[in-house]
C-alpha cells in the first residue's frame, strides 16, 4: 500500500520513486551470508575474502542476527576470535518486507544510521539486502540521471520554512509529512509540535489547533510506543478541514473493537511508568476528532485517518493568510 | 491567583521561567497520565505533575499548558530543562506532595475545572 495521499502534492521524481517503488525491487538479491556454525575468526576471512564489511547470519533461511566489520575488531580486541558468530553478533535485527516502500528504508538507513537491511518476506525468510549503495544505484538507473544525495534528504526532512511556498492556490491543499522513529523517546512529539506550530502560523483557529495537537500527538505516541518500525504522519490542510493519517508497517492490530476500548492498553510496564498506556489514546483522539477511522492487516500495517472540518470561517480571511504566509517565509 | 502567589503557597523554586510572575493563572489541574493532560488539560491551566520526563514538557505544550509544577522535589533531568527553556515553559519545584500541593493551591483560591463528564465512553 501507498502510504499517504499522493495526489495533490507536487513531488519529485526521487520523491514519486520512493513512494511508488517496493523494497523488492531495489534490492540485492545475491545476499552472501555467515552461518550460525562459523567462528569469528572463519567470519574474519570470510568477509575479507568476498569484501563485505557486514552480513545477517541465517540459519534455516531466517535471519537471526547480524554481524559486522566492528564486532570482528572487538572480538580481535577481546581475544574473542575463537568464540561462535552467534555470541558476538547482534540479535536485534532491524528487517525490512520485501513489499514495503523504499520510503521506509531510506528512513531508515539515512536517519538512523543503519548501514543495511535484510529483506524479508512475511514468512521472516530472507530474500536479499539493501545498503545505500544498492538502493542509490537502483534509484540511479530508474531515475536514469544524476542523483545527489541532498537531493534525497530534502525528500524526509521536511522544514516548517519550505511549507509556506508549497502553497500553490487556495484550492489545492499543503501537506505535512513526518516520519516517527519507534521507542525514540527523545524525538517523541516532536512531529506534533511541529504541526501545532505550522497550523498555527497558517492561522487555523486555536480551537481546533488545539484539537488537532491532541490527537496527532497521541497518534504520533502510538507509532513510538506500538509499532517496531516506527511510522509516517501526513497531515494536508485544506481549505475546509485537516486530514491526518499515521500510517506503519509495525505489527498490527489483530482486534480493532478492543483496542478502541478506553482503558484498553498492551503497553508495557516501563513506558506505564513514563505516564502512557493508559489505554485513552484512540478515545481522546475520538473525542476531539469529526472523523476517525482505524484499519489494520494484523502483522502488515496499522493506519489511522483523522479528520477535522473547519467551520465556514474557521480560516481567517485571505488578507490575514497572505499576511501570516510572509511572516511564515521569512 | 498569579504564578508569583502560586510560588509562595507551594514554597517552590523556579527551575525554568518564560513567563511574567505576574501572570494570572485561570485554573490548575494535577495528573500523571500523558492521556489525562491531554483530554483534561485546557488553556493557561498550571499542571501538576509527579513526572519529570521530557514528554510531560511536550505533552503540555500540546494542551496549551504553559505552566508545571514538579512535586515532591524531584529534580528533572537536564532534557527535560533544555526542552523547558526551548518551547516556552515555566517549570517549578515544590516539596509538597501531589496531594498537598493541589490541597494548597486549591485553598488558597485556584480553581479546577469543575466536574468533567467523559462523553463517548462506550463506542
Ligand atoms: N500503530 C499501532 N500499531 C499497533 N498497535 C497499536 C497501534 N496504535 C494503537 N495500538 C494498540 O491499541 C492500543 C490502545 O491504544 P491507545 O488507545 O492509544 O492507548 P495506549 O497507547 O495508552 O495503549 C495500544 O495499547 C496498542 O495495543
Ligand atoms: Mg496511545
């Protein structure tokens, strides 16, 4: 699925292919792999002698750790290189599904800080491996001209200052677009904030800014607190209403009438502790919404649409937008 | 009651000020549910809090609360501070207890929202 709605924007060509090109076709497929029953010392030669600086260790066709250039130095360092794979590498393996949006990986490799990725299918096999390189040469040749690597960054990091000469016509909406990392707790909100701040300055009324803040924060909470692989808020102002949707390719929600119960929370004890999980998150957003609809494929993506109708004056008049739009370029 | 009156019945200290001691403050509120603030938190309420994690600054901030109250002494971690300092909020201490502090305030002529109703608890 295509997260977001597309149509109004106006978007690169980088920006259409990442939307638009699944994982599976960009990435590498001739994976070379360590097996569990290797030493550190075999992975040492093994990767020396094919030039890789990291590969996922497989064992039956699933990945069930990753190990690199770094752990082999330790294990050097530690005198270590006796010891199997499977006690130096990490287990806490990031994996991206073989349909998932390119989007999704450029998150993650530019952001975090990721250098590759497994790509899997929904059975966890493994089917190939994306690194920036293969994904910029794939980007490369489909886009058939010169890519830089600026250009690519301009797509996720959307700055509040850029928002203002998107704005074609009154007609045609603006649209916000974030990615949210999960369990990152620093950065938790901060999308949020953003889009008050933005709304505000486009003057919406304090009312429904207010509104909006509520719900988008709660669901930017959500994609922090429940998904394993983070998520994307679109928020697009039109003329007459806001729609948001968060949209993720974490675990799902196999039951949509529980989850939407007040009360009802599968978070765990430590994030209770920092003041969520108190299960009202989809009910505050109900409550302060027009319209909210959550779907879900349990163990593919979870989505959830949020509107909200301004009133017939709900936008201050055109004069007073201009206004706050220079302001806002500035 | 005005946030200079708030200091003196809660015998608080100043971590972080944005605004003018002066400043009227309409109601206050006590939680230590994210979700709480969210759907009772309303403009200009002061928010006590027993939290002291960076997400009770941002949480606030998405209520249009400006003002919080850290009780029982607890000492913010410095993100909490910076973030604090950052979007405009003013952060205090008291040694008072949760319960205490509200009692205090409450006496002393801040009022609270009155009685909430939860509208759609069943859907
Ligand atoms: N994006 C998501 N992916 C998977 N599960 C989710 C997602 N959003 C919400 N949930 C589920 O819905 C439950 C209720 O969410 P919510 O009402 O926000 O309460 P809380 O976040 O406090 O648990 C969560 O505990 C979680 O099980
Ligand atoms: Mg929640």
């Amino acid at each position: 699925m295509i997260p977001g709605n597309m149509s109004n924007q106006e978007i690169t060509k980088v920006q259409e292919l990442i939307y638009s090109t699944r994982v599976e076709s960009v990435m590498a497929s001739d994976v070379i792999v360590i097996d569990p029953s290797m030493t550190m010392s075999q992975v040492k030669n093994y990767m020396r002698e094919n030039r890789i600086s990291g590969a996922p260790v497989v064992s039956e066709g699933k990945v069930i750790g990753i190990v690199t250039m770094n752990d082999v130095i330790r294990s050097m360092e530690e005198g270590k290189l006796d010891s199997p794979v499977t006690e130096v590498m990490t287990t806490d393996v990031r994996t991206v599904l073989m349909d998932a949006m390119v989007a999704e990986v450029v998150n993650s490799l530019g952001r975090r800080g990721f250098s590759r990725l497994p790509v899997v299918d929904h059975d966890d096999k493994l089917l190939g491996i994306v690194t920036t390189g293969t994904l910029i040469r794939s980007l490369l040749l489909q886009m058939d001209k010169s890519f830089q690597k600026n250009e690519a960054e301009k797509l996720y990091t959307y700055r509040a200052s850029h928002i203002f000469q998107d704005i074609s016509s009154d007609d045609t909406g603006l649209t916000l677009r974030y990615f949210v990392n999960e369990r990152d707790f620093d950065n938790a909100g901060k999308a949020s904030s953003l889009i008050k701040r933005s709304l505000q300055r486009l003057v919406v009324q304090p009312q429904i800014v207010r509104r909006v803040g509520v719900a988008v924060y709660e669901a930017e909470m959500n994609l922090v607190i429940h998904t394993d692989i983070g998520g994307e808020i679109v928020v697009e102002v039109r003329k007459d209403r806001v729609n948001i949707s968060t949209v993720d390719h974490g675990p799902g929600i196999a039951d949509l009438k529980q989850v939407l119960q007040p009360g009802f929370s599968t978070a765990p004890e430590w994030i209770r502790d920092m003041g969520f999980g108190a299960g009202m998150g989809l009910a505050n957003i109900k409550r302060v919404s027009d319209v909210m609809k959550l779907t879900s494929d349990p163990g593919h993506w979870t989505r959830l649409e949020i509107v909200f109708n301004f009133g017939p004056d709900h936008l201050l008049p055109k004069a007073e937008l201009e206004k706050s739009l220079t302001r806002g370029s500035q | 009651m005005n946030i200079r009156e708030m200091i003196d019945v809660l015998q608080g200290k100043v971590l972080v000020q944005n605004h003018d001691p002066n400043e009227e403050l309409p109601l206050g509120g006590a939680a230590d549910l994210m979700s709480d603030v969210l759907a009772f938190g309303s403009e200009g309420m002061a928010l006590l809090t027993g939290l002291t994690n960076p997400q009770v600054v941002r949480t606030a901030e998405m209520a249009g609360i400006n003002v919080i109250v850290i009780v029982r002494d607890k000492t913010p971690p410095p993100e909490t501070l910076e973030l604090a300092r950052d979007s405009g909020m003013t952060l205090i201490r008291t040694g008072y207890t949760m319960y205490e502090a509200c009692g205090r305030l409450y006496k002393a002529g801040l009022p609270g929202l009155g009685p909430v109703k939860m509208v759609n608890d069943s859907w």
